[in-house]
C-alpha cells in the first residue's frame, strides 16, 4: 500500500520497538476515549516477545519510513484458536485503510500458523473498530465487561466448512 507519505511496510515487533509501541497504545486510547489509569491491564505491551511471539502468537507494526502507523498481535490461546489484540492506529492515519490493511496481514499469519479461528473484544463505544471487524465478517458473540468497560465479544472462523480461506476483504 503506497500513501503520499511513502510506503507502507509490515514487520514483526522486535525490542527495539517497545518505547514507539507503548506510544502509539497511549495516543490511540486516548484518542479513542479508552485510556485508562496504567495498570497491570498493559503488561501484555511491556512483554511482547513473551506473550505474543514466543507462545506462537504475532505482533506486527505498519511503518510508513521511521513512523509507527499501526500495530495489532495476535496472541495464541490454543492450538487452533487465535485472539486478535492491541489493534491501533495511529489517530493522524485513520481512515486510510490502515486497520483494514493490518487486519488482512494478521489474518494471514494467523492461517500461516495453523489457527482456525480469531477472537477478539474491543469496547461499546469503539464505532470504528466495530465496524472494521463486522465488514471483515467477524460475528458478535456476546456483550460484557472487561476492566471497566462494556465490550463486545466477536469471533471469525478462517475456513469454511470446505477449508477455504475467509480472510478480511
């Protein structure tokens, strides 16, 4: 995906990253009026490697030159289950296609690594979010609460019954 400001370019979180994804958690939550008092609720972005990566889970960044536009893990629950978390675009970025585009490549390196199906939550008043994941054909599950506030529980299946592959359009 090319923008005027360059091209976009999807890569695997390393070390060096945490200072620029702690960053871009912070201005999205508080853009999106979600930010809560820092708490053990985060400790997932302070640990990267060992809650997402190592366990067989993701966690990719969308860089356009040396800025952090986006990020969203992927983090394994078991062996064929997936949850989709920390997906964040940067509030200067949105509506560019940027979540839209991040989604289809964490779908794919959810097939990749042999999931079946994503998981995921995000809150009540997250308009945008939600409809990112219902036109990617995620399914609400059910509603309720997560440290304080009131969520909706979606999942998507990545193969039909047939094993074709139902990737975010």
């Amino acid at each position: 995906m090319s923008t005027s400001q360059g091209e976009v370019i999807f890569r695997r979180f390393e070390l060096g990253d945490a200072d620029d994804v702690w960053h871009l958690h912070r201005a999205a939550s508080d853009d999106g009026g979600v930010r809560g008092p820092e708490g053990t609720w985060e400790d997932d972005l302070r640990n990267i490697v060992e809650v997402y990566i190592k366990p067989g889970g993701d966690f990719l960044l969308a860089h356009i030159g040396s800025q952090l536009v986006a990020m969203g893990g992927l983090k394994a629950v078991d062996a064929d289950v997936a949850q989709l978390k920390r997906m964040r675009v940067d509030p200067a970025f949105r509506r560019r296609g940027f979540g839209r585009r991040l989604l289809r490549e964490l779908e794919s390196r959810a097939v990749a690594a042999g999931f079946k199906r994503i998981v995921l939550d995000t809150t009540m008043i997250q308009l945008g979010a939600q409809r990112l994941y219902e036109a990617a054909d995620y399914v609400r599950c059910r509603e309720g609460t997560l440290h304080g506030y009131a969520v909706i529980f979606y999942e998507k299946r990545l193969a039909d019954e047939a094993g074709a592959l139902q990737l975010a359009k």
